[in-house]
C-alpha cells in the first residue's frame, strides 16, 4: 500500500490559538508548533519490524498484522484519551504512526475495503462514537480509499476484553460477528483495524465473520500491542 499524499498532521494554526495545543497523547498544553510533550515521546516502546515475523496468535485467523506500538505509557493514555474521553487528536497521531507501518509492512498488498472492530448496538447507545472509526477515517484518507465502518456488524452483546482472563477472551467474541450483506467481499481483500491487540481473539473472530462472508485475504493494524498479555 502506498499513501497517495504526504500525510501530515491539519490542524490549523488559528484554531490552535482559539481551543489550545495539547499532546497528541497525554492531552497536557504545549507550545503552538509541538506535536507531543516532552514526557511522550514514544521511540522506546516502538515495535522493531522483526517482531511480526515472529509473533503467533491463538486460533489466527487473519493473514498478517502489524502496529507500531507496544501498549504501555505514554501510547497507552492516548488510546484512554481516545477511547473514553473521544480526545480526537490522539486518532490523528496514532494513525499517522499506524500509516506509516501500513507502509512498509503491506508494500504488497491492495485492500478493497478498510474497516474496523464495530461496537454492538447497546454499547453505541451507551457510547456515541467507536474510537476506530476515527482511526480508519485517517487511514482512509492517506490512502485516497473510502472507508466502511459498517463491513461489519456485532450481533452479540458481549462483555468487554479488558477485565477477561487470556482463555476468557479466546471464547467471549465466538459467533460475535456478521458482514452486513450490502458489501460484496467475495474474493476481495479488507484491511481491518483496532486499537489494542492483545490475544488476537478479536481480530480473528471479525477475520473468521469476513473469510465466511468470501474475503480471500484480512489484513489487521492496531495502534498498539499487549505484549505482556499474550
């Protein structure tokens, strides 16, 4: 995949004097021109490219992933900020970095359709906005593709992941997943996103709803990893 334009961070300079700069991250104020404070410059939790040809998830189902972050401070408050305070320019700096391993690590690859985890109809009453939405908004944009947030749909009210131990998670989304049948994905390849990865569980039960469905091929990127829970 090829980004076909430079993808930059757009937030204009007069809004930034109105509503004030903050880190992309921990949503502390910094100077006008920053992207990130001091305290969140995130090079020491990169994920080195090496470490995809190596990693197993249980029960896979989708053909590759990749993300440019382990899951710990300070991309961890971004995703917090993101995910439970709708701190939208955390979206924007985590899938610029997503971006750029989209880049290198699917060069190869020509997805039909962009996509992402979806959220079951109770907990978008409870909650207005799913924070991947918002990131593959982004993603979509760099890559000149429109994005389909609705690819697919979540059909059981399952609890949420975090609080489930490693082999809770492997079953709690079993049979979660469905396409909605206004997309044709027969033979087609999609590119499926979210913001932790942490058993692969997800991904893989939204894998095995699209290859079902006739995806030839799921690619997933997430803003980060949960090395220690896997």
């Amino acid at each position: 995949m090829k980004t076909v334009r430079e993808n930059k961070v757009s937030v204009n300079i007069l809004q930034r004097f109105i509503w004030s700069n903050r880190c992309r991250l921990c949503a502390k104020v910094i100077p006008v021109n920053d992207t990130l404070c001091e305290d969140c410059k995130p090079d020491k939790i990169r994920i080195p490219e090496s470490f995809f040809a190596t990693k197993v998830y249980s029960a896979k189902t989708f053909d590759k992933s990749t993300s440019p972050f382990f899951y710990k401070s300070p991309v961890r408050e971004g995703i917090h900020n993101l995910k439970y305070r709708e701190f939208k320019r955390s979206a924007e700096y985590l899938a610029k970095e997503m971006i750029d391993v989209i880049e290198r690590d699917f060069r190869d690859e020509e997805p039909d359709f962009i996509t992402c985890v979806p959220m079951s109809k109770r907990r978008k009453k409870q909650k207005s906005y799913n924070q991947c939405d918002y990131l593959i908004r982004h993603i979509g944009k760099a890559f000149g593709m429109k994005t389909a947030s609705d690819l697919i749909i979540k059909i059981k009210d399952t609890p949420t992941q975090v609080n489930l131990k490693h082999n809770e998670r492997l079953t709690n989304l079993k049979g979660a997943f469905t396409v909605n049948k206004k997309y044709d994905i027969k033979g087609k390849t999609v590119l499926l996103c979210d913001d932790v990865i942490t058993t692969g569980s997800t991904l893989s039960e939204c894998s095995k709803a699209l290859k079902k469905a006739g995806a030839s091929r799921v690619i997933c990127v997430t803003a980060a990893v949960n090395h220690n829970d896997n």
